[in-house]
C-alpha cells in the first residue's frame, strides 16, 4: 500500500505528469506516491518519468480503464 495518492483520472496528457511532479516534491524520501490516471498517454509518461527523475516504479496495474503506478520517492 502507498503512503499518498495522486487521483488524476480525467486528466490528459500532460496533467498526469504535472501533478505527479508536483506531488512528490511534497512526500518524504522514501515514501510511495499511488497515481490514478485514466489517461492512455501515462503509461509510458510515468516509466519514462521515473527514469528521468531517477524515482522508482514499484508498481504498474491496470484495472477498468484506470491506470495505477505506485512510485518510490528516491532523491
């Protein structure tokens, strides 16, 4: 389970993002950030994200149209 959740179902491309990098600028090193997304765009938005940033993905699912990534907030 996540410390926080990002809720972005409804956002389009870029918002997903946007939101995420804002949001983990706000949680601890070391904690887990859930996002929701319902955007296509961000499953290979956020992969590309983390390795650009150099934060991990712990966790990438798919359920109903609602994409959800559990990122760890390394630096």
């Amino acid at each position: 389970m996540a410390s926080h959740t990002l809720d972005a179902r409804g956002s389009a491309c870029p918002m997903p993002i946007v939101k995420t990098s804002k949001a983990i600028k706000t949680i601890p090193v070391g904690d887990t950030l859930e996002i929701l997304a319902t955007d296509r765009g961000s499953l290979s938005d956020v992969p590309a994200w983390c390795t650009f940033t150099g934060n991990q993905l712990v966790e990438q699912t798919e359920d109903a149209g609602v994409f959800r990534f559990v990122v760890r907030k390394v630096a």
